[in-house]
C-alpha cells in the first residue's frame, strides 16, 4: 500500500501577496496571512493536486509536491 503525502510550499520570499491563488484554489487550501499578507497553505490534507495553483503564480512561487511513501510496517507477537 502507497501513502501519498502531499506538499503545497510556497517560497514566502517569492510571493508578493497578490492573492491570486487563493482564488484559484477550490478546495480552499491556500489562505493569505493576514499578518505577512503572504499565501500560506492550511488543510493540506484537502489538497487535490490539481495544480491549479501553480501556473497562475506570478513569481512561481508555488511548488506541489505529490510524494507517494509506503507506510512504515510494524509486527509484533
Ligand atoms: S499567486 Fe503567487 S505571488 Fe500571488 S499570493 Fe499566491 S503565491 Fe503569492
Ligand atoms: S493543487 Fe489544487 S487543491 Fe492543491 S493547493 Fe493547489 S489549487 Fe489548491
């Protein structure tokens, strides 16, 4: 079994705050700081991957990151 782990970075220092992502995310993943106005990821686990998110950035700030890990396997008795 394949575990997809799911990485939404964005580079803090690349993103001018122009909000654009955070329109184009339909799952509601990207939310801008209201302290840094920059984007900021929450709920990463709704993330879809459809990358939507990335083409739109101005300053390419966005990486998604599908990473499939098998899960660790523990036996005991
Ligand atoms: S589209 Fe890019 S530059 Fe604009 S808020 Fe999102 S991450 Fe920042
Ligand atoms: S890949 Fe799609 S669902 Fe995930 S953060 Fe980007 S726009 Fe949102």
């Amino acid at each position: 079994m394949e575990v997809i782990t799911i990485a939404v970075i964005i580079d803090s220092e690349l993103c001018n705050g122009c909000g654009i992502c955070v329109n184009y995310c339909p799952m509601d993943v990207i939310r801008m700081d209201e302290e840094s106005q920059k984007a900021i990821t929450k709920y990463l686990e709704d993330c879809m991957l459809c990358e939507l998110c990335v083409p739109d950035c101005p300053t390419n700030a966005i990486t998604v990151t599908p990473e499939k890990t098998a899960p660790l396997m523990v036996s005991w008795g």
